[in-house]
C-alpha cells in the first residue's frame, strides 16, 4: 500500500492520479459505516475477525520507531534509513550535530490580549517535554540543545479574535540556531498561533502543541527563508478531548526546509487536520513529513498536502503516515498529497503509509497524485479564448488555493496568494 | 455575415498501435444566422470534426483547410479560434479544480473582449443568462465543472455560449443527457443566440428530439469520416425511421 511517484513516472501519468485507494473492508462504505464485524480482505492484511492490517513496504511499523529526548538513542545517519533516505544529509550535516546555538534566531511576539502569556522553560520543566517526542537525530539535538525554552499560553475559557504572531527571524546565514517553541492552549481557549519564519540561519526549531480538552487550536507555519536558509524542525501536537486542532505548513522559501509534523490524541473526540503547501523552484529542497498516531479511539484526522515544483533540481518529498493503533476503535482518517510538476527537471516524492491494526473504524484512506498539467484542463479554459499563459495561472492557482484558503487568516492568505504569484512569475506563467 | 468553411478536411490521431485516419475528407460550409444539423453513427468522426475545429492537441490535420472568413483557422492557436468566435460546447466538458465559475466566466470573457466586462452590468448578464437556463445561482461559486451533473454541465456549456456572443458554436451532442425541460432550457439559448447575434450553429445530435425546437436549414449524414449524404430537415426524420444502413451498407458490402 505504498505509493510512490516521481518525475519520471509522473511523464507517463500526466496528471492522471495514481494510487488512489481507500481501504476496503467487507461492511464498510466509503462513508463509512460502523463496523459490527469485519474481517480483513487488504492486500497485506494479519490476524482474524476485526483486524485488518495495511503495512507499510518498508522501514516497519511506525510504531517501532525510536522516540526519545536522549541524544545517544539517535545515531548520526548514513541516509539509509528510512527516515533519512529522501533528504540531502551534506547539506543537513549542520543542523544534526550536537552542538550549540552560535547566533539565536530572533522571537517577535505579538498580540498581548489579555490570556496570553509568555514565560520561558527550562528543559526539564513542563509543560515542555511532556507532548514532545524527539523521532530523529534532527530533532533531538535541537531539543536538548535550547535550554531555555519559549512558552506561549493562552489561558483556559480565553477565545483570541486575533491570531498569536511570532516572528521569527533568522540572523546570520550558515550559523546554527536551536530554539523550541511551547504553545499551550487551555481548557476550551481557541487560539491562531501563526509563526512566520525569515531571514537565514541554519535552523533547528521544534515546536510542541498542547491542545487541552475542548480547546480549538491552528497553528501556522510559515516557511519564507532567504534562499540560503536550512531549517530542520519537528511539531508535535497533542490533541485533548473533543478538541481541534489545525496545521497549517506553508513552506515557501529556504533552501533545505525539512519538517515533521506529528499529531497524537489524549483522548476521545478529537479532530485534526494538517494541511501543507510548497511551492519548491531550481535548486530547493521541501520536505514535510506528517504523522498522525490514531494512539486512542473516535479521534478523526485529516492529512492534505500539495505542492508545486519549477526549475532544474527543485525536489520536494512528502511522507504521510498514519498508524491506527488497536485500540483506535471508531477512527476517521484521510491523508492525501497532490504535487504538480511545472517545468522539465523536478521530481517529487510522495508516500502515504497506512498502518491499520483495528478493523473497528470509521474509515481510512490515502492517495497521492503527481503530475504535469492536465492537457484536458488547459484545452478548456483556451477554448474559452483565455491564453495559454492565463490558463496554467488559473489551474495552478486553483490548485493550491485550496490549502490557503485553509489557513483562516485573511492577511496571511492575501501574502500566500501574492508569494505565489511571485513564484509563478518565474518560471514564466 | 461570416463564413466557416471546411474544405476535404484530414485528420489522424496518434494511438498506440500508430497514425490512425479519422476524418477522411470533410467538406462543410456555415454561413452566419445558418443551422446545419450532423447525425451520424457512434464513432464516425463527429466529436473528432468538432474538436478539431477547436484545436484540439490531439487532432493532426494531415490536409485539408478550415477557414473561418478569410483567416485561417488551421493557423491559429486554441484560444485565438475562440478570441476570432468560435465555440465549442463539448460532448464531455472538463472539470477545473479550483477555479470559480465566477472567476472562469470573467477571465473568459475579458479575453474574447479584448477588456473586462463592466462590473455592474456584467454581474447583472451572468445573473440572467443562468436564470434563464435555468442553472442555480450557487453554481457561480463553485469551480468549473466540478461535480455537476451531466445535464448541468450541458447548460452550463450553453450559458457560455450566450454570454462570449461567437459567430459561430458547434454543439457537440448537446442535447444527449438533458431531461425535457432542459432540452427546451437548453434549445431556448441557441434560438436567442441566433436570433440576437446571428450565429452559425453546428449541431451535432443523435436525435431529431432537438430539431423539434432548433430547425436546422440543413442535415449532413457523417458516415466513417465524411459526410455521406446532405439534405434539408426532411433527411434527419428519414434517419429517425430508418436508421443509417443505407449509408453504411455499401461500405460492408
Ligand atoms: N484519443 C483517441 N484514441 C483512440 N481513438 C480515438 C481517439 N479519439 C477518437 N478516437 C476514435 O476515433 C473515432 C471517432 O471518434 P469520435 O469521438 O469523433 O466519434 P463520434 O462520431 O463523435 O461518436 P459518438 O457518436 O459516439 O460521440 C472512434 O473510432 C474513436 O474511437
Ligand atoms: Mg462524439
């Protein structure tokens, strides 16, 4: 059940999806009914009545994998494993050394509602710690290496009319910068964080989310590097009870930008939702790894990426899994990623990875399309005496405007918007 | 008054198995304000002739001319046929993810002007144009296409037509999928399109249903690539009754 397609398959597929598949088991509907009994009929499937497993081809369960805040449980990687082996570790060397800030990004916060606080935590000091989980090299050096943290609550009954800004901004290219980032949303608060990244660093930043019970939280991401930035950073979230929580990565600019974000729940009733845009030209290297871990039962989730590529070298990889543990009984969950090849010499990688260890639920699905344009679109819209040009501006913006629409945030959607049609005037369009 | 003319039209198709000849000498002639009906078997080469007209990528004219007035066609590219007034209404039209009709019809009609539309007015066009076809005002904010029925799509493709004013539409098999209502809908916007601006239409139909609404001047019987037989309105009952083994038998003999 894994998908993969690159450039070079993607010729072929013009814009036909490949690996559209949603798991079928016998009684279950696309909608989703509620499964009485069920036995597994998947291509990969285990065990007996109410179990139906889809595993992923490679690298095993990601429940296997190593989570720790312990520098030494983390080798150095060779770009072998599984979790390394799309990323380009020469240019990454910088930031997966142990080693320590040489000049600090900078953190700018703004909205001081009353609600919101921020405080500073040291590094064994809760809250921090206890949603993070480092799932890489990567990430647990940056984690041990920022000793004092930042801390950003929003107090429990406190709804924000204004997103929580923190500009952060990187101040000297090629010089290491760690930082960890708390942001904690109180018993039924609702907040918009919206961290704004610029500037230029080699930057490794995690963030954890905690999302109390009832609470509504969005957190956006924005990736607007210089063109010589790398950034590493790992997001964790812990969604509460009959809470939501919304990501949002717009990953723009940078020349190496690797992210993981991760979604588990503390209880029942929860909803997710991570969505993620990348707009990679010449030479850049996005990468968005999301992983939702159905860990307890009736929790939803929702996973949808898409990006666009132009020029000689942009590469983009998308690595989505979704593990829905035995106990997740009642489980909804999607993920898809859509990527649009724009010019020769691009290549995306997409892999969705569906593990599922309960037949009990809702539903579950994945797809993953890459592509050039499709012929069939364009050819409308210029018969409809609109310009070749015009056309493929109209059918990319459609594209991605799903996820900026996404974001909620009226002037950060606009600057999208305009970013985006900075990146399309490159190559052209 | 305007005339399209198409003159010993060729067109192939690449496949797999190499060039393969679908129309195979088409000559046809419309003159402004003329309605001129196409009836022909399943995959004789109707839809190929339409989209050619259109400019369709995968159509290569091996030899043949279309012309529309003193300009050729054949030179120009997709949106330059439309931009000089032509229009297709698809047999299969396309779904476009994420763009807005409002957004679609706009950016269309901006560039067959040459300039946007005022916005008053414009809105107010739109508004009318659907009411009368009978299309949901909601449709104006869903993306081109998507997840509309089959019936939708064919007024929608209508709507177009009435609101980009071409000298000259070709409707490919408009009229299949549209319940009763509809198809009056859906023939009330080609007789004002003709009556208001004197448009030359290409029907291309499997029934004479619609030419009980839309009287064409002319049939072409479209046989294996060409048009085997011509006449006036009186040829399409004589298909109706007897179906087109008199045009096919010949060439199975
Ligand atoms: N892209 C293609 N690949 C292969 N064959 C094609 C392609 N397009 C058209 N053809 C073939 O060309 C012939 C003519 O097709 P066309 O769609 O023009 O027929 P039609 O007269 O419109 O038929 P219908 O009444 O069913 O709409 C058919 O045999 C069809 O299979
Ligand atoms: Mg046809």
């Amino acid at each position: 059940m894994t998908n993969s397609a690159s450039a070079d398959q993607a010729e072929q597929v013009a814009g036909v999806e490949v690996g559209e598949a949603r798991i079928t088991i016998p009684g279950m509907s696309e909608e989703g009914e509620n499964l009485a009994t069920a036995h597994e009929e998947t291509e990969h499937s285990h065990g007996g009545l109410g179990e139906s497993t889809v595993k992923a081809k490679s690298g095993g369960s990601r429940a296997d994998r190593t989570t720790s805040l312990n520098v030494a449980d983390f080798a150095v990687p060779t770009g072998r494993e599984e979790e390394w082996r799309f990323s380009p570790l020469k240019k990454l060397g910088r930031v997966l050394s142990d080693a320590a800030t040489q000049t600090p990004v900078t953190l700018k916060v703004r909205n001081t509602a009353t609600g919101v606080t921020h405080g500073e935590l040291a590094l064994a000091q809760a809250p921090r710690g206890t949603v993070f989980l480092a799932a890489d090299r990567a990430a647990v050096v940056g984690y041990t290496q920022t000793q004092t943290a930042d801390h950003i609550k929003v107090a429990a009954n406190t709804e924000l009319s204004e997103p929580v800004f923190l500009d952060i901004t990187g101040e000297a290219a090629g010089h290491r910068a760690n930082g960890h980032i708390v942001l904690e949303a109180g018993n039924h608060s609702k907040a918009v964080f919206v961290m704004e990244h610029r500037g230029s660093a080699d930057a490794n930043l995690n963030v954890e989310v905690i999302v109390r019970d009832g609470a509504d939280v969005t957190v956006v991401s924005l990736q607007r590097w210089d063109d010589d930035a790398v950034h590493v950073g790992q997001q964790d979230a812990e969604v509460g009870r009959d809470a939501k929580y919304k990501h949002v990565s717009i990953t723009l600019g940078g020349e190496v930008v690797r992210l993981n974000s991760n979604v588990r729940y503390s209880a029942e009733g929860g909803e997710a939702a991570m969505y993620g845009l990348y707009f990679a030209d010449a030479g850049q290297h996005l990468e968005h790894r999301s992983f939702v871990d159905h860990n307890s039962p009736r929790n939803s989730s929702n996973v949808l990426y898409k990006g666009a590529l132009q020029g000689q070298d942009a590469r983009t990889v998308w690595v989505g899994d979704v593990l829905i543990r035995k106990a997740a009984e009642g489980t909804d969950s999607y993920e898809k990623n859509q990527n649009l090849i724009l010019t020769d010499g691009a290549r995306a990688d997409s892999i969705p990875n569906l593990e599922i260890e309960t037949g009990l639920i809702e539903g579950a699905g994945h797809a993953s399309s890459t592509g050039r344009f499709d012929e069939n679109h364009l050819f409308y819209l210029m018969a409809r005496g609109i310009p070749e040009k015009e056309a493929r501006q109209l059918v990319v913006r459609g594209f991605l405007n799903e996820i900026v629409q996404a974001i909620g945030v009226e002037s950060i959607e606009d600057t999208v918007q305009q970013d985006l049609e900075n990146e399309l005037k490159i190559a052209g369009f | 008054m305007s005339t399209l003319a198409i003159k010993d039209l060729h067109v192939s198709i690449e496949t797999e198995q190499g060039s393969k000849e679908i129309l195979k000498g088409v000559t046809l002639t419309i003159k402004s304000g003329e309605i001129h009906a196409i009836m022909g078997p399943n995959g004789s080469g109707k839809s190929t002739l339409a989209s050619t007209i259109a400019g369709h990528p995968r159509y290569k004219v091996t030899s043949g001319t279309i012309t529309l007035d003193d300009e050729d066609v054949l030179e120009m590219s997709v949106d330059e046929r439309a931009r000089a007034g032509l229009f297709l209404a698809m047999q299969y039209p396309v779904e476009v993810p994420g763009v807005t009709m409002t957004n679609f019809l706009r950016t269309a009609k901006t560039a067959i002007d040459g300039e946007a539309p005022k916005l008053r007015t414009w809105a107010k066009d739109v508004r009318g144009a659907m009411e009368k076809l009978k299309i949901d005002a909601d449709f104006a904010n869903r993306n081109v296409n998507e997840g509309f029925s089959g019936g939708e799509k064919k007024r929608v493709e209508i709507l177009q037509m009435e609101l980009f004013k071409p000298k000259f539409a070709v409707l490919d098999e408009t009229d299949s999928g549209l319940d009763i209502d509809a198809l009056r809908v859906v023939s009330d916007g080609v007789n004002r399109a003709h009556s208001e601006n004197d448009m030359g239409t290409l029907l291309i139909t499997h029934y004479t249903r619609i030419l009980n609404y839309i009287t064409p001047q002319f049939v072409h019987v479209f046989v294996d690539g060409r048009v085997a037989e011509q006449g006036g309105p009186e040829l399409a009952d004589e298909l109706e009754a007897n179906g087109y083994d008199r045009f096919l038998a010949p060439a199975q003999a």
